[in-house]
C-alpha cells in the first residue's frame, strides 16, 4: 500500500510540471526580470535624484558667490525632471534671481506657473502666490490681492507675517482702517515674525488708533493689550521716531 501510496504521489507530481510545468517557470521568469527592472528603475531613480541634488547645490553656492547667470543656467537640468520637489524649488530660486535682475516679468510669470501647479508642495505653492503678488502688487486690484493672500493671513499661516502686510495694504486702499487695523496689530504682536516687519505692523497699526504695543511694555506695565492708542502715545515708541 505506501509503494501503491508513493508511486501515486509520483505520478500526480510529473502530471502536474507536465501540464503547469512551462507555465510555471515562464512566471518566474517574468516575476524575477520585473524585480530586477524595479530595483534598476529604483536605482537609476536614486542616482538621478542625487544629481539634481549636487546641480541644485552648486547652483546655491555659485548664487551665494555673486555668479547669478552661471546659477540661473545651472538649474535648467533640475527644472527639466518636471514633477519633482527639486524642480519646483529650481523654478522658485530661478525666479527670484530674475528679480534681482530685474526681470520682473519673467519672475512673475514663473511665480504663477508654481502657484498654479497642482503636483507641486502646497508650501511651494504658497510662497510662489505670495511672491507674485508682492511683484505684481501695484498693477493688481486691492480685493484680487486679498482674494488671493487672505487665506495666508492668519495667525500661525507660515508666512502670515509678509502676507498679512500686503492684505493690509490693500485694506487700507479700499478704506477699510477696520480691518487694516486688527491685522497689523496680530503682525506686530507676533514674536515670530522679523522685528523690521513688526515694527512697520505696529506703526501702522498706531496710526489706525490699535494698540499693538503688548510686546514691549516695560516692567512698569504701562498700557495694556487691545486698548485705543491715540496717534500721539504711538509716536513715543522707538519705531515710530
């Protein structure tokens, strides 16, 4: 009966890689030439990616030594694996060199494109919305620029500070000292933000009758946060002198 037993064994196995046997192999054929394909897709990838990189670097590097036509042709070769964050950031440094240039056209267009592209980094996205109105601030609507920034500015938005500045301008020109005023007064009472741009937020915010001096009263705690300030208590601050 077990050499009955085995001998059936036997023949269930030569049936089964008769029928199934070249089928078989040719799957893992298939199965292992698509991993190799993945691992040299991936590390071809790699490489790629690390390439960019050092371009991307040495670009940086010639920029911050002054060579801005041999930066700005650098980053052609990272601008061109369209799709990557390293693209996006290319596009970004080639526009702001466009402004140093003075080529605001060009740097305006650029900014647009990034703020427009729905594959690119919603930070980078951001920033390029906000460096093309700040370019194109004076040709621009008051109400197409708080259309476009006043998501940006809010408290704790990573560039609430700049874009806060440019929708309270654009308050302040459709006459609304209401809504300027407030605004102004959250730039300056916000720690985060550079002391030149809080220092213009609170002067402004001073002449609207908002005070906006919380962050720097003294031990002798004169004044307190959210009162009217009168024009004349603001021009007694260092900032406003």
């Amino acid at each position: 009966m077990r050499e009955v037993d085995d001998a059936l064994r036997q023949d269930e196995l030569e049936g089964f890689f008769k029928r199934y046997g070249i089928p078989l192999l040719a799957a893992i054929i298939v199965g292992l030439s698509g991993l190799g394909g993945y691992l040299w897709w991936q590390s071809s990838q790699k490489q790629a990616a690390d390439e960019r990189g050092e371009q991307f670097i040495v670009a940086l590097d010639q920029l911050d030594a002054g060579a801005r036509k041999a930066a700005y042709d650098k980053l052609a070769p990272v601008i061109e694996a369209d799709g990557t964050a390293s693209a996006v950031a290319a596009k970004l440094v080639r526009a702001g060199i466009a402004l140093e240039e003075n080529r605001p056209d060009e740097a305006a267009l650029i900014y647009s494109q990034v703020a427009e592209d729905k594959d690119a980094p919603q930070p980078f996205r951001d920033l390029a919305n906000l460096r093309y109105v700040a370019a194109r601030f004076d040709e621009m609507k008051p109400q197409e620029v708080i259309d476009r920034l006043k998501s940006l500015a809010v408290p704790g938005n990573a560039w609430f500070g700049p874009a806060g500045e440019l929708v309270g301008t654009a308050y302040l020109e459709q006459g609304k000292d209401d809504l300027a005023g407030p605004l102004f007064a959250n730039i300056a009472r916000d720690e985060a933000q550079p002391d030149t741009l809080r220092g213009r937020a609170r002067q402004l915010a001073g002449m609207l009758g908002v005070d906006a001096l919380d962050d720097v009263i003294g031990e002798a705690g004169e004044g307190t946060s959210g009162d009217k300030a009168a024009p004349a208590d603001v021009a007694k601050t260092p900032e406003a002198q």
